[in-house]
C-alpha cells in the first residue's frame, strides 16, 4: 500500500512537470492549448487513442468553464487520479496566473509610473483580440441561417440586459431554441474514455457544484462579506460561462465593474496583457483579484479569485465524465449543443462592442492601431503576445 501511494505521487509529479512545460510555452488561446495537448499526450506519449481524445475535447467544449484547463485535468486524473488532475491544473495555471497578479500589484504600485499610452495600447489590442476570437468562433459555430439568427439575437440581449444572469437566461433560451430547429445526425462508433469513476461517485461532484451555486449567492445576503462575495462572483463566472475564456469577458465585467471592485480602465489593460502570457485566460481572474479596490487584493485576492473560477472546472469534469457515454449519443443534447454555441458567440459579439469597443477605440488612430493588430493576428500569424508587446509600445509612441 505504501509503494502504491508512493507510485502516485511520483506519477502526480511527473504530470506535473510535464504540464509545467506546457504552462510556459503554449501561447495562442484554447485552440492552440488542445493542439498542443494533441501533439503532446496523442502523437508523442499516446496516453490515449485519437478519437478518445476528440470525444474528451467534446465533452469539455459541452461543459461551461475553460474547454483546455478541463481537457488537461481530465488527462491528469485518467493519468494520476485526483493528484494528478490537481497536478495538471497547477502546472498548466501557475505560471499565467503568478505573472497576471504581478502585473496587477505593479500596476497598484508604480501605475504613475507606467506610461497611460502603453495601458491604452493594451486595450486597442484586447479589440483585435476579441475580434479574432468572434471571427473564428462564427465560422464554425454558425453555420447557417439559424444559427445566425441565434447569434443576433443574444448579442442584442446581453447588450440591453448587461447582468450576468441576463447572459445565463440567453444561454437557457438558445438552448431550447436548438432543440426546437436543430436536427443533427448520428455519430460514428468511438473508443471509450480511460478515465474511471462511478456514476455515484460523479453525482456527489455535481450536487457539490450545485450546492455551491445556489448556496454561495443565499450566503452573500446572509453574511455580508467582501471575500464572500468575491467567491460567489467568480465561482458564477466559472460556473456559466460556454465557449473558454474570452467569452468570460462579459460575466466578470459585470460583476466588478460596476460594483467598483476594479477600474474598467485596469480591467481592459488587464485584459490585454493576459493575451501576452501562456496558459488558461481564466488566470485573468487572478489579476482581478490582485487588483481589488478593496480587501482582500494582492496576492491572497489573486489566489482566492483563481481558485475560485477553476473550481467549477474540476467539480463538472469529475462529475459528468461518469454520465458521458450516454449524453454523447443523445441526439437532443446535440441539438441543445448547436444552439448554446450560436449564443455564446453572440455573447461575444456583444463583449466586443461592450465594454471593449466603447472603452478603447476613442480616436481614430486607436482604430488604426486596433486594425493592425487584427491583421498581424489573423493573416500574418504572429504570436499573441508580440503583437500585444507590440501595441503597448505603439501606444506609448502614440
């Protein structure tokens, strides 16, 4: 038994170093991180089949929260159980995470001291960043005039019903739309996933999501207090959000912006640098948390908010990986799929216009500069963070 447990460590270690390395280099967004996943743990360690790699990618594009921070917990827990799912985050987070709350106590600290055109220039490139991102996701996820319409239709709610349930209530709504006009077709045979838990097991993981869900909004009314609510508001924003991370975008800025916690200049700059760094785009959360106008910020703020949003991540995929072979083959799950995809990118849409657009394209060499960093993204290819170091010293020049 204790050779057993020794092993697991060791394992959970190895996975750890191993997501390390991915948490320093993988660059370019969800997308990019599920190709290097691919390239790592199929092509070169073949820690499972192709297809059971496409399915475990579907299963966490299905589940709201980050699609790649749950692909790489999934492939740590089949790789080391509960410690190596713990192992996988950390490697995958940390890095981001530590490097967006220094950047936020250095903003705290020294803003006087860092040049308002160079945090300009961090908001014009979240513009082309968001644009990207909303370029990309239409063409794949809305396919047709429908789908399209659906799109539309949850832009223009979450723009005159900017709260983050009004958000929730779209996704509700898109989700019964798709089972009304969607008829998606049968599937082909797969390999299963090497992942075991038992359903109860799972179902325990979900009532605690639930639980916690429901009962961290009750809790604020009932104990007024800052680090209370800060839980709730980014374990709601974990907890809803479809579509990774830049569709997170809308459902933070309407818990701390309004509510005074963060700037909406600090929020867009913040926003901005997370395109520079590697790993998830949820550690943006850590950021906001370090940058708290009121206690607990800094560091323990950082923490907390980050923990915070992940902790959904982990809850859903221990939970639902047990129910997934049935959900995959129900046609109506599929049609529920198509029409939350259509939404989310609506969700999008309505970021981009509100409050990224409006906060940072303010003159016309803004849009200029916004411009060229859409084009260097998406036609030239060049990596996210150059462009967005890029952009803080144009609008320094500027």
């Amino acid at each position: 038994m204790a050779n057993a447990r020794a092993d697991d460590r060791s394992s959970a270690w190895s996975v750890f170093l191993i997501f390390l390395r991915l948490g320093l280099t993988s660059f370019g967004g969800p997308i990019a991180h599920l190709g290097y996943f691919r390239d790592e743990f199929v092509t070169r360690r073949r820690w499972l089949s192709e297809s059971s790699y496409a399915d475990l990618v579907a299963l966490c594009q299905f589940l709201p929260g980050p699609a790649s921070s749950q692909v790489g917990i999934a492939l740590g827990l089949s790789r080391a159980g509960y410690g190596g799912a713990l192992a996988a985050w950390a490697g995958f987070t940390l890095p981001s995470a530590m490097a967006m709350i220094l950047f936020a106590l250095g903003i705290s600290r020294f803003g006087t001291a860092i040049s308002p055109g160079a945090l300009h220039g961090l908001k014009v490139v979240a513009v082309a960043v968001v644009a990207q991102a909303v370029w990309g996701m239409a063409r794949n996820l809305c396919t047709d005039a429908p789908r399209v319409t659906l799109m539309a239709i949850a832009a223009c709610v979450a723009l005159l019903e900017p709260s983050a349930w009004g958000q929730v209530s779209v996704i509700a709504a898109a989700a019964v739309a798709g089972l009304l006009l969607f008829k998606p077709g049968h599937r082909a045979g797969h390999d299963p996933l090497p992942i075991t838990i038992r359903r109860r097991t799972g179902a325990i993981w979900l009532a605690l999501f639930l639980a916690l869900l429901v009962g961290l909004p009750l809790l604020t009314q009932v104990l007024p207090n800052q680090t209370v609510a800060m839980v709730d508001a980014f374990y709601r924003a974990g907890s809803l959000v479809f579509g990774g991370g830049h569709v997170v975008l809308p459902l933070l800025q309407a818990e701390v912006v309004p509510s005074g916690w963060v700037g909406n200049d600090a929020f867009l700059a913040g926003y901005g640098a997370a395109q520079a760094v590697p790993g998830p785009l949820f550690t943006f959360a850590a950021f906001l948390g370090a940058s708290m106008n009121l206690t607990p910020s800094g560091w323990i703020g950082g923490v907390i908010c980050l923990l915070a949003i992940f902790a959904p991540a982990f809850l859903l995929i221990m939970g639902v990986l047990p129910f997934w072979e049935r959900l995959r083959r129900s046609l109506r799950t599929q049609a529920a799929l198509a029409g939350v995809n259509a939404a989310v990118v609506g969700l999008l849409l309505a970021a981009l216009y509100q409050p990224v657009w409006t906060s940072a394209i303010v003159q016309a060499q803004d849009f200029a500069l916004a411009l060229v960093a859409l084009v260097t993204l998406m036609y030239w290819k060049l990596p996210p963070w150059l462009v967005v170091i890029g952009c803080g010293v144009a609008g320094w020049l500027l």
